[in-house]
C-alpha cells in the first residue's frame, strides 16, 4: 500500500518536517517554512502508517481533536477567510495533515495551494497577519495542549 | 468567516453536488464526474456550514467516521497506492471533503489532483480501475450504511 517503491528512508521519520511548534504522545505539529503562505501548520504523525483508516478509532478520534483544535487557533488569531485541511501522502506516505490558513488575498485563493497562483502579493503575506508568528505559534500550541 | 462576497445562491445548498451515492442523516456522499480522477467521491454536509471545527462534537466524530468508510471501501475495492483526503470549500464555503483514490500511474501522481499533470493516460482512467463506477458506489454506499 505504500507509495514508496525506492530505499530512501522516509523523511517523517528521519526528521521532524519543519520547525516544530508541538509534541505530544504519539503526534506532533510543525510550522511549515513557506513565504505564501505563513500559517501553514503539519499535524504529523510519529509511526509511519499511511492512512487515516489503518488507525484505531482511539487514534483517529485524536487525530481530529488535534486537527480541530490547530485550526481553531488558527481561526481566533487570524480569522481567515478559510481554512484548508488536507491529507495527501504521496510523495511521503506517512499520515499528516496540512492545516492552511487561506485568506482572500493570498497568492493562490481561491485556488488550493497546489494549484496555480492568482496575483503576486506585496507586501509579503507574513506581515499582513494580524499577529507575529511567534504568538501564533504560542496559540496552537497552547489549543493542541488543551486539547 | 464566510468566503462568500456575492448574492449567489450556495450551490451545495442548491443541488446534490454530483451523482449521489448515498445520504444518510445530516450528510451525503457524490461521486464526482472526473474522467482523470473517475474514484473521486465527496462527503457534504447538508447543512450550510463552512468549517469542521463549527461542528459539534458528535457531528465532527460522524463527519470522521464517514471519512473513514468511504477511504475503507475505496482501499478495498481499489488498492490504490494513496487516499488523497481535502477539505478546502475556497470558492464554495459549504463543508465538504474530497475523498480520492489515487494512482501512481495517474495523470498527476505523486502531485494532488490540483497540481499540475505529470503524463497522459490512455487507456483512460476508469478502464484501469479493478472495478466499475456501479460496483465501487455500490461499495462505497454499503460502507457509509455499516459506519
């Protein structure tokens, strides 16, 4: 079932995946480094399985309280036009979602991230939050812990 | 929160959304008519609500649980090398998930249906799936009605 026919190891499970802003048992939460789009969230899982539903339904439902709660934080310090939730894994089949804050100015909306770019964006999306990225961290980080 | 600026009627409001495979209390599952992506379901909730963390509890873990049913069946019936999950509602703030089977032969793996193609297929796609349309809805409705 994996999508991985070569050796190389998986990167999920080699490194943490970017900078990470929360650990818990079994799940941890990482800020991705993307200029677009700054308040791009990983939940990642710690073991490597591929799909949702190879976990238990314990695991599952604790994946969607930490995916509720990230995107809520998201939403009260930012209060964007949308969020955008998504678990691919092609590249890297080990179970992680994105957590996408997505505003009506941004690069791509109202495309998806992958898709293609709608108009360039000045100045850069980073500063046109209505907090630091720092504080926003500190928020997911404190909704994952309560969750 | 709503991403909605104009008058125009919701359209998940407004019609089923594509070929309906089956509806349950609160929810519905389409498949969606995509000649490159022909396993590409939708589960959408009836009600007009943009963003999972609106839900209540109980109606977040049904939400999952039908994910998971659908994901279930696809991996079942299909084997595919990936569910792809997304739930973005950018242009149409109205819950709904993407639920899709993936391929590493198809038009755009390892990139996400919204990426850039990566090769033609031919024979086309539906003629490389292990079942019919009729027989992975029929799977994919009996799935949702045991969730």
């Amino acid at each position: 079932m994996s999508a991985s026919t070569s050796a190389a190891p998986c990167e999920l499970c080699t490194t943490p995946g970017g900078h990470v802003v929360w650990r818990g048992e079994g799940w941890r939460v990482i800020r991705a480094a993307d200029e677009l789009f700054p308040a791009f969230y990983r939940l990642i899982l710690d073991r490597h399985v591929a799909e949702l539903s190879d976990l238990s339904p314990e695991d599952q439902a604790r994946c969607l309280a930490l995916l509720v709660a990230v995107e809520r934080a998201l939403r009260q310090q930012l209060r964007p036009t949308k969020i955008n939730l998504a678990a691919f894994g092609n590249m890297v089949p080990h179970l992680h979602w994105h957590v996408i804050a997505r505003f009506s100015w941004d690069s791509h909306f109202p495309q998806p991230v992958w898709g293609t770019a709608q108009r360039s964006v000045q100045p850069p999306a980073v500063q046109r939050l209505s907090c630091t990225l720092d504080q926003l961290d500190a928020a997911v980080a404190a909704a994952l812990e309560a969750a």
